[in-house]
C-alpha cells in the first residue's frame, strides 16, 4: 500500500471573509504519506500553521467518505481535484507525483459566496430543494407501501439521480455558473418514481424559476458538470429536466411562479 | 434523580395505542402557539422537524453543518428493517421485537422495542411515499435483504446508500416545511449551553460557527437529535464533526446519563493505516451477505491472500457460529476478529485485519450482480486501499461505529429535565447493548416520525409555561458561562492543539476502554484520561479569535467535553460487573470466550448523574422488567 512520502508545494486561496479580496499563499506539505488522504494532507499543513502561531485554513469536511456533500474545492482547476467521480476526501494523494505544485481555491459562483478561506456559502441549493425539490405527503398519510408497484428500471434511474450529494461541484466547473445538474438531478429522481409525478409539473416549473431568482447561470451544453460530478450525475438528467419543464409549461395548469422561496439574491450571502 | 419510565400497563401489543389515547393533545390552533427547538437534523432530529411542523408547531432546526442534508445519517450504507414479511419467510412485529431484544443482549426495555417493530412498517410506508427509490424486484414491488442476528430477509435498501436517501427524502419534507414557513433554519450552529426556566428545558445558547456571535433561542421545549458519542475514541465511522457536546451540556445540568459503557465496535471497516488518520471507513454489514470471512489456519502465515490454499484457511465465523455463520451479530463478529489477531492470526501489514472474501459469490452470481448489489462499496474501498476487491479479498478490521448508551429517556423520550426531549443515536433507549444492523434508521425515524409527534404533545398540554424570551436571566446567564469558558479555551495560550489532545486520548480509549476491558486497564484510563486533561487545560493551542470562523475553537471545546465524558464512560464500564452486548470485560466470560452476562445483579440501566465539578457521579439504576421474554444466553451457533 505506501510507497515513498511526498513533499509538495501548494497554492491556497487564503480569505478572511466575504468582504475580503483575498489573495494566494505557497506553503510547503512536508513528508506526505501516499496513503493520506488529500484532506488529512491539509489537516498536517494546519497542524504545522498552528503550531507556528499562524492562521490555519478554513474548509469544510465531515463525513470524509464521500457522502455528505460538505468538503469540496478547486484543486489545479478542478472541482474535488483531478480523479473522476471522487470527492476532495476520497482522493489520496498517491495521486500526485512527489515535488509537484498543487493549486488550491474555493468554488467561485456568484450564488455560492466564499464565506472564509476554502469555505463558500452552498445555502442557495437549500432554497432550491425548497422551491419544489420534495413530494407532498405529510406523516401519517402514506398508503401501504407496496400498494403503488415502481417499474425496476425506473427506480434504478432514479437512484442514479437521487445520488447527488448536493457538494455544487457542478456549479463550480460550470462556465455560467449553473445548477442545472443539481436542479435536474432532483426533478429527475422524484419524476421518475410514481409517487412524485402528481407534482412533477409544479416542481420542474418553481425549481427552474428559483435557480433564475438566486442569480445561477443557465445551461449552455458544455458538459463541465458532468465530468466533474463525484457522484456521476449525467447530462442525461438535464434533458430529462428539460422535457418535464415544456411538457409543464405547454401542457399542464401549473404557471411559473411569480415570486421567489428565497429572500432575493441581493439580501443573500453572509449568514 | 428520579427515574420513572413512564411505561404503560397492560398487554405489551396494546400498551402505545392505550398510552396514545392517555396522552393528552394540543388542540390543533394552539399548536402554532408552541416553539419547539430541535438540534441535530439526522434522521431523528430531521423526521422530527418535518413531523412537527406538519402538526402546526414553530420548529426551530439548528445543525453544526451548511445545510441539514449533511448530517452524518446519510452515511449509513445498509439498509432499514421493518416488520413487513413480504419475503413470507416468517416475520412478524413479535419477531422483529424479540430479535431487537435478544440482539441487545436483555439490556433494553421491552415498551420501547415492542413499540419501535410496531411503529417500523408505518416508516416504510411513509418512506415509499416521499419517493426513496429502494431496491425493486421485476415486478415493482420492494426488495429485501438479510442483515446480522436476523435469519428472516427484512432489511428495505437502495444500493448501498440507503441512509442517504432516507435523509435526503427527511431534509425535503424539511424544506417543505422551511418553505412554508413552519421550520426556521439555523445552519453553522453549536449548542454551548442548554437554559432552564424552573426545572424546565426552555432554550439553548448557540455559537454562530461563521460569525463566532453567542445567540440565545427561547421556546416551549428542546429535542436533541445530536447522535453519538463514539469520536471519544478518536478514530470511529462517526462524521469528524460528531461531538458529545449537547448531551454533556444537558447531563450537567441534571440530565441523567445512561449505559455509556456500551459501545459498538462494527466488524467490517477498514483497517487503521497511519497516525495522520483521520476516520476511518466502514464497509457495510450487508457484505457479509455474500462474503466469507477468514484468515489463515497457520499463525504468522505472511503468503499473499491468494497463495494460502483452501485448506489453510479457517473461515471462522462459518465454524464457531454455524447457524449464523458470517451474519453474526457485531459485537460477536469483532471480538471474534480481535480474537483471531491476537492469536498471530492477523493479516495485512499490521497484522490487525483479517479477510473479506468474495471469491465464492462472484463465482456463484457472476461479478455484475455483485457489483449491482455493493459497487459503490468495492469502488470505497479501492479508492481508499488501493487495491482491486474484486481479484484480492478485502482486509477489514473492526471500529468504533455506534453508541447504545446515551441520555437516559421515559417511554415519552423526555429525559430527567422536563422538556428535555432525547432522539435517536443520542437517547440510550431501544438497542440495550448491542445494536443489530438496518436498525438505528429505524429507531432515528421512529422516534422522530411516529414517537416525538404524540408525547410531545402530552408534555405541552400538561404543563404551565411562564413567558420566557431570550432575554430572560437564565440566558443572560448561561451566555455568561459560555463566555467564560472560551475565554478559559483562549487564554490557555500553549503548546498542542486540540487535534493532537484529541488523538491522545483515542489511543487510551481504544487500548482499555476498547473491545475488551479489564478492571486494571479502566482504572489506568481513568488515571491517564485525567492527566491528559489536566494538560489540555494547561497547554492548549488555539490560533486566532472567537468572533471569526474559528475550526480550532471549535474542535478545541468538543474535545474539552470528550476529556471529561470519557471518564465517565470508563467509570461506567467498571461499575458494570458483567460482559455483555458492546461491554465485554475480560473478567465475565465462557471458557469459550463468550459474553457471560448477570441477570440476577445487573439487569438494569445504569444512569449517572452529575455531581458538580471534580466529584464522583450519583450512580442510579432503572430496573428492567421481562413480562414477555425469557432470559436466555444469547447463542448464534
């Protein structure tokens, strides 16, 4: 399993907090095992920044199995780094060649906000779950659970959508800054079960208009999401979204809506 | 410290219908007069949110994370048990009840798990409905799996991700409720004090973890849903940000706290590799479906997995328990584990593993259904080991995973302070002493969609409030001694940081409070675990300030209240002069090396309770009454 220890040079986007410019810091990662993983290399680095009295880096992490959806960053210009469907606390830094430079920056969208250091406010995707992003059944009310049978082939394309971890790496590799991946992971997963198509127009329509009020970009096809989605979200899910957005805006009752979940993209940010 | 259970009487299948019409209700618009906090937004705390605010009460959510959906519920690979007998393999909620009482070793309240198999077929269909995609066969209907200390198939999953689903699908019907304005959300909170307001649990005082600001929240009552407190150990499957911190808060303000000593030790995670680890990874129980667990036959045998012929190799599990074979309970699957690498037997570089083989089941199935059935889990573990599980046999080791133990709770949830109400992982009620697999999701949602729902409401009908806003004294006070403390936390200006006093004390815990005490080895922790403290208050390092976002500060007071619960917990083990379930203490065991529980002195709950700073705990029991099972050694050969 470990071979040789690795040292390295990194770049980090360091940023006391949202009003701050910020700017890039070179530290050195000193005799790194291969077998760490590329958040435990940034726990050494603030170990040591500690110890010399100086101001550890921010970021965000929790479960660090790839599940959560909390850490997350631009490594080298790529959201959780350069391996496919891995997230930043899954990749290991047998990875990188001993004596390379890393680059280190927080995800940069004008709906998620640096907050301080590598830690950028995600609260917009929360505002967009509660724009349509559920089914409609209080506690108490569900029928017997196999009274409503779900085709196996639908169910398993559902769970390829319903997998999202809600991390924004998609916002962040996306050139306009959109969250149509994550939009369309969500309109997919719950319009492809039976249980979620009796609201399946209402939710296509007030996500789309939700994503617009919290100032992400639109989708232009360029397909950087889903190369960078740790958890191999596809494109496919975008046409899907696409699909259930006409066939609700033509040919359902269900009308756009006018105002917003969210308080406003102007109000936003900070908290 | 009074302990009364609060359980009804009568026939134990009637006893929750007759207690739900005893409890008296909040007559629907008086419901929206009522604020009720709930910290944590795990599958507890969160299905309690939506199932609150669905009812009409101000639910105030507050979590540690950016957002609820991160809770460390989602990680939970598996898969969910209900009482459902689809399979028609001979469930029932009577055995559902009797597997989730033997596999706690008799150590847990037979109300509550009656309740608990009661209430579990209600969860899958209210899951089915919010659209979790679980597992499907051909013809639509659900899927079901086996899982340990169960031989009916009764486990509902969705790949391996069946805790992620299951809370996102909980943190939607939140956002439902945020939406329309029944839930306010406080993300990127830490509770540092709890307030009461004669006797009662009327609010907390939070740090703002972006801004360091201390906030005061007032209402009507306080659930915690805050988990477990298995990162004392340092290392565990647990979320890094898993803390004790509410549930110290509240034990030292008269909540008594229960059975802490039993602790899980999950069998299958991946094996300890170097001293920057940070956590450490659990693969899923329901591997041991189709893998085969063995080391070699010989002690030392250093040869490559795939040299050692099938004759060398002692599968185990299979011949210790051959009517449960690799499906053994966890706590008997660890100790087994531990037990063959202490005999030489280990594997690995360190010797502290031992193999998961899938060579039979890919043999048998073909590698695509396997890879159907686990392949996220075979990806996890290549990522992490480097090595390809589908030509090498896993190594796994067992870890700290779950804690049984936790503040003690009535039939109600409500811990000894009014008001104070305990879900989930974080309570100590339904598992006894050992947890059995696919059964915390149920226990996480049954408190919170189908208990909390009907005894919070007895508790608010029943009682007077006086009118209490944050700016009451007894949060100006508690606002002082959170003040006070970081102030303390700050001004120590030392050498270490907290993570490094964090990893010592993992070590002391792993090495005697781990998966086998002795009497000798507990008194030593208590010893060592003092001394590390008094040197975290000597010499802690914490850059920067409190009014920023400040991740040392925060780490620094999690760890400040592991240094002290830890003690507690090793207390605990030695006042329990029996082995059973997640406790084994080497003095009460079989000739076999099995658990030899006492029923005649220790057939109790054990609840602690403080006694102010630097003395010894109240130590009380809560008698556990069998009606309806008979005691018996809990055998799975």
């Amino acid at each position: 399993m470990s071979g040789k220890s690795l040292n390295l040079t990194l770049k980090i986007w360091r940023q006391k907090g949202p009003e701050d410019k910020g700017h890039f810091e070179t530290y050195r990662a000193e005799n790194i095992s291969p077998d760490a993983s590329f958040l435990e290399m940034l726990d050494i680095v603030n170990e040591q920044l500690a110890e010399d009295g100086k101001d550890p880096i921010a970021f965000d992490h929790d479960c660090r199995e790839g599940i959560c959806g909390m850490c997350g960053c631009v490594v080298e210009g790529r959201p959780h780094g350069p391996d496919r469907e891995t997230t930043l606390c899954q990749l290991h830094m047998r990875r990188f060649p001993d004596g390379a430079t890393l680059t280190i920056e927080p995800y940069r969208a004008r709906a998620v906000p640096v907050i301080k250091d590598l830690v950028v406010d995600r609260g917009a995707l929360d505002f967009l779950i509660q724009a349509g992003g559920f089914v409609s059944v209080n506690t108490g009310q569900a029928p017997e659970a196999n009274s409503l049978p779900a085709g196996r082939d639908d169910v398993e394309r559902a769970m390829d959508a319903a997998a999202c971890i809600g991390c924004g790496a998609c916002v962040a590799a996306c050139p306009n800054a959109s969250a149509m991946l994550f939009v369309s992971a969500k309109v997919s997963h719950l319009a492809l079960l039976p249980q979620g198509r009796p609201e399946a127009a209402r939710r296509a329509l007030s996500m789309v208009a939700e994503m617009d009020a919290l100032g992400f970009g639109n989708c232009t096809n360029h397909r950087e999401c889903e190369v960078e989605c740790p958890k191999g979200i596809t494109i496919g899910n975008i046409a899907r979204l696409n699909r259930e957005f006409f066939k609700a805006a033509l040919g359902s009752y269900e009308q756009i809506p006018s105002t917003p979940v969210s308080p406003g993209k102007s109000k936003r940010g900070g908290e | 410290m009074k302990l009364d259970s609060q359980i009804p009487g009568g026939p134990l299948e009637t006893k929750w219908d007759r207690h739900r019409f005893d409890l008296k209700l909040v007559n629907p618009a008086n419901k929206r007069k009522y604020d009720i906090i709930v910290v944590g937004t795990g599958l507890a705390g969160g299905s309690a949110c939506a199932a609150l605010a669905e009812l009409g009460y101000n639910v105030k959510a507050f979590c540690l994370q950016d957002s609820p959906r991160r809770a460390h519920s989602i990680a939970a690979q598996g898969g969910i048990n209900a009482a459902k007998n689809y399979p028609n393999d001979g469930d029932s909620i009577w055995r559902l009840f009797y597997d989730t009482i033997k596999g706690g070793d008799f150590r847990a309240r037979e109300a509550n798990v009656y309740r608990l198999a009661q209430v579990s077929n209600l969860i899958i269909d209210h899951c089915v409905a919010q659209g979790i995609p679980f597992a499907r066969e051909y013809g639509g209907l659900l899927a079901n799996r086996s899982f340990g200390g169960a031989q009916v198939a009764r486990t509902f999953y969705a790949r391996g991700q069946t805790g992620q689903q299951l809370l996102l699908c909980c943190y939607q019907g939140m956002m439902r409720q945020a939406a329309a304005g029944q839930i306010k959300m406080f993300p990127r909170r830490e509770v540092l004090e709890l307030a009461l307001v004669n006797g009662q649990a009327r609010g907390l005082v939070v740090r703002n973890l972006i801004t360091g600001a201390i906030e005061s929240h007032a209402a009507h009552a306080v659930v915690l849903a805050t988990g477990g407190y298995g990162n004392v150990f340092y290392l565990s499957t647990n979320g890094v940000g898993g803390n004790v911190g509410a549930a110290w808060r509240a034990y030292k303000k008269g909540a008594g706290f229960a059975n802490p000593c039993f602790t899980q030790i999950h069998p299958t995670c991946i094996p300890v590799h170097g001293a920057y680890q940070s956590k450490l990874t659990l693969m899923s129980e329901s591997l041991r479906n189709d893998g085969r667990v063995w080391v070699p036959k010989q002690p030392g045998d250093k040869r490559p997995p795939l040299e050692i012929p099938e004759s060398e190799r002692d599968y185990y599990l299979e011949r210790i328990y051959p009517s449960f074979g690799n499906l053994a309970p966890r706590d008997i699957s660890s100790r087994a584990a531990k037990r063959m690498c202490d005999e030489g037997k280990g594997v690995g570089p360190t010797g502290l593993a031992v193999y998961l083989d899938f060579s039979d089941a890919i043999g048998r199935l073909g590698r695509k259904e396997i890879e159907s059935r686990y392949g996220n889990l075979f990806q996890m573990y290549h990522k992490i080991v480097d090595q390809d599980p589908y030509e090498v046999p896993m190594m796994i080791y067992p870890a700290v995973h779950y804690t049984m133990g936790g503040l003690w709770v009535d039939y109600n949830l409500m811990s000894t302070i009014p008001g104070l109400f305990v879900l989930g992982e974080a309570n100590f009620s339904d598992h006894g002493a050992n947890r059995l697999g696919a059964s915390a999701l149920m226990q996480g949602l049954a408190d919170g969609y189908f208990v909390i729902p009907y005894t919070i409401g007895g508790y608010l009908a029943g009682a007077t409030f006086p009118e209490v806003s944050a700016s009451h004294a007894a949060f100006h006070e508690a606002e002082a001694v959170v003040q006070a403390r970081t102030a303390k936390l700050l001004g120590i200006r030392g050498k270490r940081t907290a993570a490094s006093f964090h990893r010592d004390l993992g070590l002391i815990m792993w090495e005697y409070v781990g998966m086998g005490r002795r009497d000798a080895g507990l008194e030593k922790a208590r010893r060592l675990i003092r001394e590390l403290r008094g040197e975290f208050w000597d010499n802690l390092l914490i850059p920067g300030t409190d009014k920023e976002l400040n991740q040392n500060l925060e780490r620094a007071g999690r760890v400040a209240d592991f240094l002290e619960f830890a003690e507690l917990l090793a207390i605990d083990a030695l006042a329990r002069r029996e082995s059973c379930g997640g406790h084994f203490n080497e003095a009460f065991q079989y000739e076999d090396g099995e658990s030899k529980r006492d029923d005649v002195n220790m057939c109790h709950v054990a609840v602690w309770e403080y006694a102010g700073e630097g003395q010894e705990p109240v130590f009380h029991t809560e008698p556990l009454v069998y009606e309806n099972v008979k005691l018996a050694v809990r055998s799975y050969k």
